[in-house]
C-alpha cells in the first residue's frame, strides 16, 4: 500500500511540474508572466538548436521503442519539454511468435492514468498499427495527454510500466539562440 501511495505521489508530482512548466510557459507566451528568466535557465540547455521551431517527431522509447518494462515515466519526463504540434511515434512490432503485442490508449483524466483503468480508456491504436513506421500521434491540444498500453488489461500499464504522460506547452514564436 505503502509503495502504491509513493508511486501515485511521485506520477503525480512528475505530472503536476510539468503542468506548471507549461503554464509559464503560456503566462510568458501572453506577455503577462515576469518568470522569463527563471523559464529560460530551466530550458536553456535542453534544446538550444535553431530546429526547434519545427516541430519533433518523437519516437517514444526512443531506440528501446514502445515494449514491456522499460520506464516511460521516466523517458517522458527526460525527453521533454513537448510542443504543441509535436508527434509521438510509437513503434511496435505486430502479434507474432517472440514478442507480446502492444498497443496505444489515451486516458480521460489523471485518476484512470493513474490505476491503469484501461477499460475507460480510448484505444487510438491497435496491436498491428505500430508497425513499420510506427503510429503517429499529434499532440495538438494544450492539455495532459496520458497514454499507456491496453494490453492484458492493464497488465502492460501497470506491470510493465508502459505508460506515461506529456504536457505540450506553446511553442516560442522567435529562433532560439
Ligand atoms: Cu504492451
């Protein structure tokens, strides 16, 4: 119970910080904020290159791609900040014979994130679509995306930490140094 409690404190700390990110980042956007200074120490070193006013295509997992036991918690939150506009790609391999088929769902809210609730999830990707290229998803609301994978009923969430949250805040509108 003990180690469930911490684990819902730290999802949720790791959700609520990158949600303050992301209003800064809107108070800086309308001109109304005075933390620039603070916001740009933050994010001066992680993506200082003149790209970033495209927006990424981000494969999830990275090289590791989307598969059972690796902590995309953990990734999401190294591989921020996201941008509206941004996409994610989530590349599995369909059912076969060596590996377990994965998928891609979306949670309404925090709480069903949190217990890995697939059944009130939406599924935006089924086990064959993360094949080949991979399936593309456009973040393209400001707003807390949850994802995890459906499969085995939350087995995949839960167990195998196949879930993750991503807040895209509004993208600076001049080049970066
Ligand atoms: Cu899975």
């Amino acid at each position: 119970m003990a180690t469930k409690f911490s684990h819902a404190l730290t999802t949720f700390v790791i959700v609520a910080s990158m949600f303050s990110m992301s209003m800064a980042n809107k108070d800086w956007f309308l001109g109304s904020g005075s933390n620039y200074s603070d916001w740009w120490s933050r994010f001066r070193n992680h993506h200082h290159n003149k790209t970033q006013q495209q927006p990424r295509n981000i494969i999830v997992g990275g090289s590791e791609g989307w598969h059972f036991g690796f902590n995309y918690t953990d990734w999401a939150f190294k591989n921020g900040p996201y941008y509206l506009n941004d996409t994610l790609v989530f590349k599995y391999d369909g059912p076969n014979a060596t590996s377990f088929p994965h998928s891609v769902y979306m949670f309404s809210n925090f709480w069903s994130f949190l217990n890995c609730d697939v059944k009130s999830a939406k599924m935006l990707a089924s086990p064959t679509e993360g094949a080949g290229e991979g399936f593309h998803f456009v973040l393209e609301k400001w707003q807390p995306y949850f994802f995890a994978c459906g499969e085995r009923n939350g087995f995949h969430c839960n167990n195998g930490q196949m879930k993750f949250a991503v807040m895209p805040m509004f993208r600076p509108f001049w080049p970066w140094p």
